[in-house]
C-alpha cells in the first residue's frame, strides 16, 4: 500500500499569514490515465470532512481560492494564502491511485494564533 | 442538494455483528461509486470498503477482509455495511462517501460504532 506522510502534524498560523502542509508519499500516485489521484480534505471541528483539492492541484466547488495545491512525482503540497480564522481544523492528503486500495495521511491539525 | 444519511451504529459486544445503512438523495445515487470511510476516537481517517454503481466490484482494506460486507440497494438509494466479527479496533465513526473510484466528493455525518464488553 501507498503510505502518505504529512507535515507538520500540527501548524499554528497567523491570520492574514500563509501556511502550507506537505504530503509526501511512498510511491507515485499516478494511474496508467496519466492523473495523479492525490487529494487534500479538511476536517473542521465537529463536522465531517470535505473536500478541498482533488488531483493535485484542482479546487472543488466552492473552496475559496487561498486554498491551493501542487506537486507530482512523490511530493505534494497544500496551501492557503492567507489564513482565515475558518480554516481551523484537521487537514488530510488522500491517495486513490490503487483502485482497491485507498489511503490517507496522519493528518496536519492548523489552529490560529 | 447532496445528502447522506448513516444509521445503524450502537453499541456491541466483541463477536458481535452490526449492520450499517447510509440513505442517498440529491444525485444519482445509481450512477456512482460509494465508500465507507471509519475514524477512530482521536485518529485519523481510513477507508474501509467501496462499491461500484452496479454492484460488480468490491474492495475492502485489509484488517476487515472476510468480516465487512458493503453492498448497496438502488431502487432505494442506500448502501450498507455488514460488519460481522466485530473488534474492539473496530470502534469508530463510520462515514458514508459518495465517490471512491477518483475522491470521495460528499460525506454523510457519520454513524458510531463501539464494540465492547
């Protein structure tokens, strides 16, 4: 199976300030397609998680656009351009390249300073 | 609007068997893959088991392999999960997905399970 590695696991950020996450994996989650099937959801408190990035770098529907994400090969990166006082939560990268295997992050908890 | 309704969590003695439904309605539900996707307390997320639209494929991780069953009614927009065997690891909050062969798009709120004596 793909193991996914989050850092930091946990971020405390300033609002108005930049964050970033970095999910590196242990192998490319790149299908024979030629997608790279990673992820990125936000589990805010309480709440289950959503959505925010799907295949590296494209936005879901209705994710404000300080959120970002890039990357290929093994590493990848979350980030929000200026930190909100909404964004608070945990953060996890997901892997679906393996059709029947899927795996995720630790997960990054971010709070606001 | 997309919405995903689980129920079916309790509490279980180890051996035990629980069954989970997830009701469906905003999409169609026929045309999609669906997941379950468990939490621990205090853990992270892992996926447990997804569907195709028709039923034709299954895939489980593999600490439940041979335990969990999903399978999935769409005259009725529901997906189930059969959890037989049941472990005290087993404990969790089990989300209902929709999507599972790229991302899983919308999550219901989720369902807990515990599994103790």
């Amino acid at each position: 199976d793909i193991v996914l590695t989050q850092t930091p696991l946990s971020l405390s950020a300033t609002p108005g300030q930049p964050a970033s996450i970095s999910c590196k994996s242990s192998q490319s989650p790149l299908r024979s397609d030629g997608k790279t099937y990673l992820h990125w959801y936000l589990q805010k408190p309480g709440q289950s998680p959503q959505l925010l990035i799907y295949e590296v770098s494209n936005r879901f529907s209705g994710v404000p656009d300080r959120f970002s994400g890039s990357g290929s090969g093994t590493d990848f990166t979350l980030k929000i351009s200026r930190v909100e006082a909404e964004d608070v939560g945990v953060y996890y990268c997901m892997q679906s390249a393996q059709i029947s295997s899927k795996t995720f992050g630790q997960g990054t908890k971010v709070e606001i300073k | 609007e997309v919405q995903l309704v689980e129920s079916g969590g309790g509490l279980v003695q180890p051996g035990g068997s629980l069954r989970l439904s997830c009701v469906a309605s905003g999409f169609n539900f026929g045309s999609t893959t669906m997941t379950w996707v468990r939490q621990a307390p205090g853990r992270g997320l892992e996926w447990v088991a997804n569907l195709k639209e028709d039923g034709s494929d299954e895939y489980y991780v593999d600490s439940v392999k041979g335990r969990f069953t999903v399978s999935r009614d769409n005259a009725k927009s529901s997906l189930y999960l059969q959890m037989n065997s049941l472990r005290a690891e087993d404990t969790a909050v089990y989300f209902c997905a929709r999507g599972g062969a790229r991302y899983f798009e919308y999550w219901g709120q989720g369902t807990l399970v515990t599994v103790s004596s």
